[in-house]
C-alpha cells in the first residue's frame, strides 16, 4: 500500500469548504505528513486519519497556508498521550516558532520532538523499506520538495527452477539481491533463470509551491507520482510568475519532460470556485492527470 | 442587536465537530471576536460572518485551543486586502508570537495591526456606544476575562407632556439625559414626568477559562449574559479544580449569585461526545442556561 491523501488543496487561505495544503503519504505501516495548514488535525478527524500513525512530518515552507496547522496538531498529539518520538523536517525558523508557542502556554510534551532543518538537497531519512529526500523549488521565500521512495524490491525466488537446478536454501538471500548461482563444476546459472522481478520500485514526488522551473525536470524524473502546484489557469501565467507560482500548463509540462506516470495538481487559488477547467487544461498537455481533492486518496503505482 | 454567534465549545483540541474556542459578539453594526482557536476562520465562512466586519479582537489566554487560528486570520485579512485598523487585546507574548511568523512568511499586512497588552483590570474601550472590560481569571497560565456593555441608553421624549408643558426643543437633549425642566418661575417639573425609560443597557461577559472562583461573583454581577466554561460534568470536580477549570454546578453557582439574566456554558472536554447532561447538571442550579453550541446565536437581552 503506497498512497497519498489529500487533506487541502487551496492555496493562502480556506475557501469553498477547500482546506490549505496538507497531504498525508501511506507506506505499508508508515504515514507521512507533508506540509500542515491551518485545519489539517480537523481533516484527519473527518477522514479517519489516526494522528498517532504519524511519525515523520515535513514542511516545504513558512508561508501560513502549509504550517498553520502544525503547532495545534503537535499539542494535540501531546494531549493524547503520545509517546513515540516525532520527526519532523522544516526550515529552520520553524523551530523557534513552535518553541516560543510551547513556551508561552507552558505546554510540556510527553514525546520526543526532533527537530531536523532542512539545509542541504539529498537524502534525508533512509530507512530500511524507504527513503525521503529534499529538493529545492523556487518560491518568494525558502522552499522545499520531498520524494518519497520505496526501497528497491529484492526478486522473488522462482521455487520450480529452484528445483530444477537444486540450489541450496543458504543461497536463496543473495539471489533474492540478483546475483548469479555458480555450480560446484563451475557453470554460470544467471540470476533471470532463478528469480522473477518483484513490483518496481515506486515513488512519489511533491513540489511545493513553485514558479515554473526546468530545473525540476531532473529532480522528479521517472517517478510514479507528481504533485505539482497549479494555483492559476494558463491565461494567468504572468501573474503566476509574478508571485513565484505555476499554471495548469506549465505543471503539466513539467510532468510531460520528467517522464512521470501521473500528475497531481492542487493548491488552486480562492480566485476559482470550480476547479474542472484545471484538469481539462493539464490534460491538453499531459493526459494522465487528476485534480488533488480534499479526502481522496490516489494509489502510487 | 446584541448577540453573541458560538464558532467553537471544545476545550483543549477539536473532537466531534467541536471546534476550540471561538465567539463573536454583534453589538448593531459592530463585530467583536473573542478568542480565535484553530479552524475559526473556517468557521466563519460556514456561518457567514465576514472577516471585514470584526475589528477588535479578545483573545483570554495564550493556550492554544485559544489562539492557534488568530495567525491564520490575520493572514487572511490581509490577502483578501482589508484596509481598515485591527485592535487586538491579548496577553503580551502573543506579539512577538505573531511578529515572528509574520517576519519568516515575509508578510505585510495592509492594514494596521494595533497590539494591546493586557496588563490591568478595567476598561480597555470606551467607545461611544459600548465599552469592553477585561477581568483576571485564575487559570494555569495569565488569563483574563472581558465584559462588554452596551452604553445606557438615553431616556426618550414623552411627546403629549412636552407639548402639554410647553418645553421648547432646544431643551431636548437635556431631558434625554435625565435632567429635570425649570420653569420660568421657578417650578420644577420632573424628568420622570417628561420622558420615558429606554430599554436597559445590556452586557455580555465572557469568563474565559477559569478554576472555580467567587471573586468572579462581584466581577460578572448583574449581567445579562454570562459565558462561563464547564470543562467537566459535576463528578470531577477534583479533576476541574486541579487542571484550573470548572464543573457545572460551579458554573451555574457563579451565575446564581452574581444575579446574572442568563447563562451560558462551554468549552467542554473532549472526554465527552454527548452534552445534554451539562445542561442538565447547570440547570439543577440555575435554570436560565444553555449549552453553547458551535453555529448558534444567542440574543443578549
């Protein structure tokens, strides 16, 4: 299971019953929140979103529309007994923010808050099942894009073969990590023959809040899944550019060049009540593209 | 018109569709905010109070089932291009809270923001028409409490006895204000005769959050309203008193002996779904009461 959940998708500020930017990512057992606008513990609420599954948080930027939310969810997780430690990644400020509050308001947590800045592009979580890296993205004000990826799958055994050519068990693990058998008389069984190739690895990118930038392309090449801000239709472009955001068409040409499976766009200005033109228009350019709306899920595959 | 519209009930973090904290107080063309927990703004789009109408803000204390969506309002006042000057009374760390998050998102905000640190008891406005108290409440951290009274209403002209005594208009507004009307030789007629009582001023107090307290008896007395929290039902009374909050029967224990018209209780704990039996309990005590419900408005009269 390798899913994203939308809890908001309006950009600035809440309208038409549209939330700010929160999105929680579902790895098997593991649940990520990126960004955390103001309402996002109420939309966890109203789509049965236990707070307690979170354990990795990560904020793209200070602008209020992707952090407000995020004070208020951390003391309720502390008023709910939470023990397990909580990561979370954000810009640097971010931490005297969420001090200063706890501070005034005397709020002691019962867990361990770790805090990491973002400060350089690159890997900044590696466990064993997955890994989450950062990237920058253009914006007024210091930005950042995470991937999240599956770790390379190991090859199934193919237990007939296995069989067939009487491969010891002690062998099966390094199989499992593609090498080669060799025989006791010294011939080569490739390891295609022995195993069969498991799911490809997926992964799932989220840019933030961006100008259009080329320099993305490479960034998010080849993954599964693309979120990619639109807050304004294509006439708008120059408005996009001049407040550091992107157009339906320019999302989907990002999506298009990097090679990506499925793009997902959000974070729509209040400008627009209805938000159907913004797909018919990404379409035009990258066909396989849906809308972000608040409490649909969308498998990565 | 004088009323006041519950935006939020719950204590400590939203649960059930409660939302933290959150009234506003409509006295004719004005609009006061008291208290702004997370998800107010959200709120108020749903219950169709406009943003551009309030332009002072009460906020009780700085936990933040109080304030946490104060930031996010601001913010958004500022984007939808208010002009007009905000007044803002909280406790003094609220400022440097709001300059940081302000200075980190780069915003600038289109209107004034004018900062009033409560620091003593007593009027804090004094506007024509109305005036705001605040009062100290015992709670776990600085908190405090606000009246808002309508000013007394000048008395109105009885039209037969003005002309039956002849005054001359130019006399008016002095009867309005309660004198009596000489006579050019020197008798004296009376204004009860003259004029009539208008309604009585009325007034609104918000208790905030607060430990079981009798010096709030003097404080609240004779009100027409009175916003007293239940955090608890009357069996954890040890628990309320502990934690700095209020039982039902305190509550309504309060608004007995302050004389006060009505009462109306909230911020209940999120140990509880169901909310009938706090009005139940309030009312074994004092009968005028009501539950405060998110969305509801409540004449003050």
């Amino acid at each position: 299971m390798f899913s994203v959940t939308i809890l908001g998708n309006n950009s600035a500020l809440p309208a038409y019953g549209r939330f700010p930017t929160a999105q929680v990512v579902t790895l098997n057992e593991q649940a990520f929140l990126i960004d955390c606008g103001e309402g996002t513990q109420i939309q966890m609420s109203k789509y049965k979103i236990r707070r307690s599954k979170i354990n990795h948080i990560f904020i793209s930027h200070l602008h209020g529309d992707h952090y407000f939310g995020l004070v208020g969810l951390i003391t309720s997780m502390g008023l709910l007994g939470r023990e397990n430690d909580l990561h979370l990644y954000a810009p640097a400020p971010l931490k005297q923010i969420l001090d200063l509050q706890f501070t005034v308001a005397d709020t002691r947590l019962p867990f361990t808050l770790n805090f990491h800045a973002l400060e350089n592009e690159g890997l900044i979580v590696d466990d064993k099942k997955f890994t989450v890296e950062c990237f920058k993205t253009q914006h007024r004000i210091e930005c950042w894009g995470f991937i999240i990826r599956e770790k390379k799958q190991p090859r199934k055994i193919n237990k007939e073969k296995i069989k067939e050519y009487t491969i010891p068990s002690a062998y099966y693990e390094r199989l499992k990590n593609g090498d080669d058998y060799e025989t006791k008389d010294g011939n080569i069984i490739k390891n295609e023959i022995l195993t069969i190739a498991n799911t490809p690895a997926r992964s799932y990118a989220f840019c933030a809040d961006t100008i259009y930038d080329e320099s993305l392309i490479d960034k998010v090449a080849n993954v599964s899944l693309l979120y990619h801000e639109t807050t304004y239709l294509k006439d708008l472009e120059d408005r996009a550019t001049d407040r550091f955001h992107s157009t339906t068409i320019q999302a989907a040409s990002i999506a298009k060049n990097a090679n990506v499976s499925k793009l997902l766009i959000g974070h729509f200005s209040s400008k627009y009540e209805q938000l159907d033109i913004f797909e018919q228009e990404a379409k035009e350019v990258f066909f396989n593209t849906q809308l972000a709306i608040d409490g649909v899920t969308f498998l990565i595959k």
